[in-house]
C-alpha cells in the first residue's frame, strides 16, 4: 500500500457526502455493544472531524465539530458538552497546521490523527474525573490506537466519491 498522496485532480466534495459520513459515525456509536469491545472501538466521529477539518478546512472547522460533538454527546447519553469540547480542541490544534498536515503522506498523518485522537479521549476523561467520574483505565485509549490505524482506509474511503469517474455525482 502506498502511502503517498493522489496526484490526480479532485472533484469538490458535496456537503451531503459530508452530512453522510456523519449520519454514518453516529450511527457506529449507537451499536449496542459490551464495555471491552466498545473500548476497542475507535472513536469515528472524532476521526471524521479530523478528515474533514483536515481536507476542508474552508466548509468544516470548530464550529461544526463542536456542533457534532453536542451531537455525539446527546447520542451517546455522556455528559453534556465534552465531545463537543473534545471535538473543537483538536480541530483547533489541526486547523493550526492545517497548511502542513495536508502535504504529510499518509503514514505521517497516521501519527498526527494518533495524536489528535488521544487528545480527544483525555480530554473526554478529563472532563469525567472533574465531575465525579472515575479514571477511565488505560484500555481507554486502545481505541485511538485503532483510529490510527484505520486512517489509511478511512481516507481512501472518503476519496471515493471525489475521485474523477469513480462515482456518480
């Protein structure tokens, strides 16, 4: 697998291929699924806001991943607020080197979408444990982990319907 960036010419992307793939996260994060396997689970909403703050930062920046996040917080019945926090820190933190990120490889973004992701988790944590939560444990943040590993899949995924040919649109 290459981890290089397309070189041919995309078309734009619509907003409903972004509404979509949010549509698609939320609905990942409201499977019924047992405590140690949803620690496995990576966060894909987080991941998508990273994609899309990342790829099109002039359509989806903070304001819309904190807006998602308030989404995710009321899907996932958490405490109101700390996805949305969570959300909007690392789009800040991405959109602050936005211009360099976007020209990484793949491989190398791999490693700046770990990063975000497990800032993401901490502060998620951190805002657990300020209001009365436990520690969450270190098996938390397996899911980053997971993230990580799946953004060359997620981003050749999200490619598709702006690759010239490949679908109609």
């Amino acid at each position: 697998m290459a981890f290089d960036r397309p070189k041919e010419l995309l078309k734009p992307i619509k907003p409903r291929w972004i509404v979509l793939s949010f549509v698609l996260a939320i609905a990942v994060e409201l499977l019924p699924l047992d405590a140690t396997l949803a620690n496995w689970l990576p966060d894909f909403t987080a991941m998508l806001a990273l994609y899309w703050t990342l790829n099109q930062p002039r359509r989806f920046g903070i304001g819309w991943s904190f807006g998602i996040g308030l989404i995710a917080d009321v899907a996932s019945a958490s405490v109101f607020g700390q996805h949305a926090l969570a959300y909007s820190v690392i789009s800040y933190l991405l959109l602050s080197r936005q211009r360099q990120v976007v020209m990484y490889n793949l491989g190398q973004q791999t490693l700046v979408v770990l990063g975000g992701l497990l800032i993401s988790q901490f502060v998620m944590a951190v805002c657990r444990m300020l209001l009365g939560g436990p520690w969450a444990g270190s098996g938390y943040f397996i899911g980053p982990l997971i993230g990580a590993l799946l953004w060359p899949l997620l981003t050749k995924v999200l490619l598709l319907p702006q690759r010239r040919g490949s679908l109609p649109g």
